[in-house]
C-alpha cells in the first residue's frame, strides 16, 4: 500500500514538473504569444492593439458620417450652374420667311387690321414682350402697321409705283406681296421715334431687329440675338 501511494505520488510530481517545464520554456521562447497560445486565449488584445491598420475601418466611421455633407457639396455645382444656363444665348422659335402662310383671320381688304392679328405666333409673342418692357420703361408703343394681305400689300405697292414713277424707286420703300415680311407676318412698323429708337437698342434680347437704313419704323422678327448688318433700303 505505501509503495503504491509513493509511486502514485511520484508520477503526479514528474507530471507538474514537466508542466512547469513546457510552460517556462513556452515563456522563454515565444513571450506572452506563446503563453496566451498555449492557453488558447482568444481574448488577448495583444495583436489587434500591434497592428493599428486593423482599427482603421473603425477611424473611418467619422468620414462616413460626414457623407450627407459630402452630398450638399456635390449638389452646389448643380445650383451654380443655373445662372450659366440663364446666361445662355435665347432658344428662339422660328418663323417662315421663304413662303406666305395662311392667314388665322379672314379680313375685307378694306377693314383695319387690330394689332398683331394674323402674324405668325412666336413673332407676335417677340414684339408683345418687347412692348410690355417698352412701357415698363416709361414709353407708350403704337403699332402703324404689322401683318397685311397679299391684296393690300399689292395695293400698297401699286400706289408706290404711282408715287415715286417706277417700280425699282417704289421697291425702296415698299415690297411685292411675295417678297413682303408684313405679308409673311413678322414685321411691325412702330411708332414713336423713341420706340424705335428704344427697340434698337432692346430688341435683339426678344430677336428684333430694325431692317433698313431709311425706315426707322421697320423692324422684324429675326429669331436670333444677333441683328443682321441693316440694308440701305427695301431693294437692298
């Protein structure tokens, strides 16, 4: 019995002294690693704290938070680029200026014209928008004439011939029914002087444009920002 308890005895004391002998030498050889390895310690936070690249996803978190900022900002350049858009040439609509087209209204070639009947729509719009300005400005614009038959025109034009003798000195000042741009519905003969002279200086923002030299009343609607160089005359 007391040779067994011994022996028992013995193997539990060479077994704790080899397991003080593996743990030191762990120690020695591989530091807190090797001991938090032998244990099988998962919990240590040696490695995470060794390497701090592993935090950076978590560092990253307040740029990330700064993102519906990061969006206003991208937005800016969108709202700072409506005034370059408004600053943009005017898209005019266009008007027929190689045929006659037909008339909205039915009218005796005898009966007055009111206005800008029968002219065509985005002529029309040009000069009523260039009217309203003129008299925000102060003035009081009159229309003498816009849109004219081919009849009336071609009565126009007879009386002319009567006038100056012949039909290239008529042609200085009035036009056949075909070569008309009344006829055709986008010219206005205004009046005063000083709306004229105010639509020179204003109309290319609404694309009018004084045609002729030796008619101050005459302007068309060109469609464009740009005025064309004027001509001396109707005859060109």
């Amino acid at each position: 019995m007391t040779t067994t308890h011994v022996s028992v005895g013995r193997r539990r004391r060479q077994r704790a002294r080899r397991t003080l002998t593996v743990a030191a030498a762990l120690l020695l050889v591989g530091g807190g690693a090797g001991y938090a390895a032998w244990h099988g310690d998962d919990s240590a936070g040696g490695d995470d704290a060794a390497q701090p690249s592993h935090q950076q996803p978590v560092a990253a978190a307040p740029p990330a938070a700064a993102g519906p900022r990061s969006t206003a900002g991208a937005a800016r350049p969108r709202t700072s680029s409506r005034p370059r858009s408004s600053s943009r040439p005017t898209a005019f609509a266009p008007v027929v200026t190689d045929r006659i087209p037909e008339p909205t209204a039915s009218i005796a070639l005898s009966a007055p014209v009111p206005g800008l009947t029968n002219m065509q729509p985005p002529a029309a719009r040009a000069f009523e928008q260039a009217f309203a300005a003129a008299r925000a400005a102060g003035l009081a614009p009159q229309i003498r004439s816009a849109w004219r038959s081919r009849d009336y025109q071609q009565v126009l034009f007879d009386r002319a011939v009567a006038t100056y003798g012949s039909r290239e000195e008529a042609g200085r000042w009035v036009l056949t029914p075909l070569r008309s741009a009344h006829v055709k519905g986008y010219a206005v003969d205004v009046h005063p002087a000083a709306v004229a002279s105010w639509l020179e200086v204003h109309g290319s923002r609404y694309g009018l444009c004084r045609t002729y030299d030796n008619e101050w009343w005459h302007f068309e609607y060109v469609a464009s920002a740009t005025c064309p160089a004027r001509k001396p005359d109707a005859a060109g």
